[in-house]
C-alpha cells in the first residue's frame, strides 16, 4: 500500500461518536464509508459532477466488490486521512485502492472495484475513453479543467447555463436580474472540465473611475471546495491589473466573504442586500 505522498486526492475525516462501537474503536463497517466518501471526493478532484457526467457518457459506475485489510484502529476525534487512486482500468472496471491514514501510520487498506455498466440492465458496458483518459490525465498529474477568457459572444453557451442553475435555480434570483444588458460589455471566464462542462464562471465589468468591477461568480454545487472558483477569480483580477485598473470592487454573498479575504479582498461597511441576498462590498488595490 502506498504511503500518504503517493495518493494525488485527499480526504479529511474526524472520527465522530456515532462511529465508535463497543470497543471504543471505529467500528469496521465505516472504513467502507470513509472509502466511499473518498470516491465522491475523487469525482470532484477530476472536476466531474457525478451525474451529468454519468449522462453525457451514458452509463452508470457500480460497486462489484470491495475488501478491507485492518491493520490498526481508529478511536474517537482522530483526525484521519483517506487517500484515493484509481490503480487501473480494464476493459468495463475500474480499480481504485483506498488508504486510511492517521497521520502516516495506515490504519486500513481498501480495494474497490467498480464496473461500467447500462444503468437500465445493469449489464457491463467497455470504460468510456473518455473517461478512461480522464483517469489516465489525473493520475499522471494534468490539470483537471481548461481556462478561457473572452467576450459574452463567445462564452455565453457555456456560462449561462451555470449561471442559471447556480443564482435562478439554486439561490432564486429572478431571470430577469441575473441575465443583463452589462454581460454585453464585461469580459467574461470560464472553467471547463475535459469533457467540456462548465464548471466555473465569472465576469468583469468595464472600468469605472480606475476600478474594475467583478460579478457574477459561480461554481457547479457538486464541485465547490475544489479551487476552480479560486482559479476563476484570479484570472479575473489579472485581466483588470492587465488593462491597467489601479483596483477590483466586488459584492459578495457574506457566507463566501472568507474566500474572498484569503484572496486578498478587504471587505468595506457594512451588510446589504442585493437580489434578496446579504452581501458586502469588498475591495482589493491592484497598485
């Protein structure tokens, strides 16, 4: 079994009580769990909402097998780690091999196999090589989604459809507010994944008195967490520091007012509502 270092995708685990059995320990049957929890958070590393995804290649990804080697126990409040690696892929599975971790001391090792398959009759179906590819690009270190930035016209089929699933669908934004005459003139990014959905998007207004403007930020539900906000943000404030702006204002939804802050944003004054959402400006000098 590989040591921590060798595992690309991570996950944070905290024993909780409810996972404590009679002997104090963790009781077997979660380090299942902890497995499974590790290959949701493996789909998310690969930039893949799991089922959009599953639709665009037209199959389903089933469990046939899955064993545990125990080699220590976990007790209550560890802090553990599970590492996750897809080790190869057949003509229909697809092995992946878990380790559970507390610190560098590996508590169990996990193998699961998972075969591609009909989701109508369940009957095995060869690995998409798309998908096949998108193991093969991850494991071998690639990154996982493709930047682009340009005008409305350009990107417009890719972001409006997060946009809308994100603000109208998800946090009730009426249609009317969220889609604007400004999306015309403000340079927009996207982050698609490789199979060409979009994963995150943004938007930056035309200069005002030396400061740019950035809106419209948005990141698929499923994905959240994984940096692609991050990485749609950056791209964002190096386009205004690129066209000279001497800084960026942006309102933020005061529950995503840290992501903004570890980005050097400064919030200024005080809570508002925008769309019926709290927000708060915040600022950041490009000089």
């Amino acid at each position: 079994m590989n040591p921590p270092r060798d595992y690309r995708c991570h996950l944070r685990l905290r024993v909780r009580w409810s996972e404590i059995d009679a002997q104090n320990i963790v009781f077997n049957a979660h380090y299942l769990t902890y497995a499974d929890c590790a290959i949701t958070e493996y789909w998310r590393a690969l930039a893949l909402p799991y089922g959009p995804t599953m639709r665009a290649l037209g199959g389903e990804v089933y469990l046939k097998k899955a064993s545990v080697e125990y080699r220590a126990s976990a007790q209550l409040d560890d802090v553990l780690d599970a590492g996750i690696r897809c080790a190869r892929v057949g003509t229909s599975s697809m092995v992946f091999d878990c380790g559970i971790f507390r610190a560098d001391a590996l508590l169990a090792s996990i193998e699961l196999v998972y075969v591609f398959a009909d989701p109508a009759t369940q009957t095995k179906r060869p690995v998409p090589p798309a998908l096949r590819a998108l193991f093969e690009h991850y494991e071998a270190g690639g990154e996982m989604v493709e930047l682009r930035v340009g005008s409305w016209a350009e990107l417009r089929e890719a972001a409006a459809p997060l946009r809308t699933a994100v603000f109208v669908q998800e946090q009730g934004v009426p249609p009317e507010i969220e889609m604007d005459a400004l999306d015309a003139q403000a340079v927009h990014a996207v982050a698609t994944n490789r199979l060409g959905h979009a994963v995150a998007t943004g938007r930056l207004l035309p200069t005002e008195a030396g400061e740019a403007h950035i809106g419209r930020m948005a990141v698929e539900r499923a994905l959240r967490g994984q940096r692609w906000g991050r990485l749609l943000l950056d791209a964002l404030v190096r386009a205004a520091r690129e066209r000279g702006d001497a800084s960026v204002l942006l309102h933020a939804q005061c529950h995503a007012r840290g992501f903004y802050e570890r980005a050097g944003f400064v919030p200024e004054g005080g809570v508002f509502e925008e769309a019926g959402i709290a927000h708060v400006a915040m600022r950041k000098a490009l000089r």
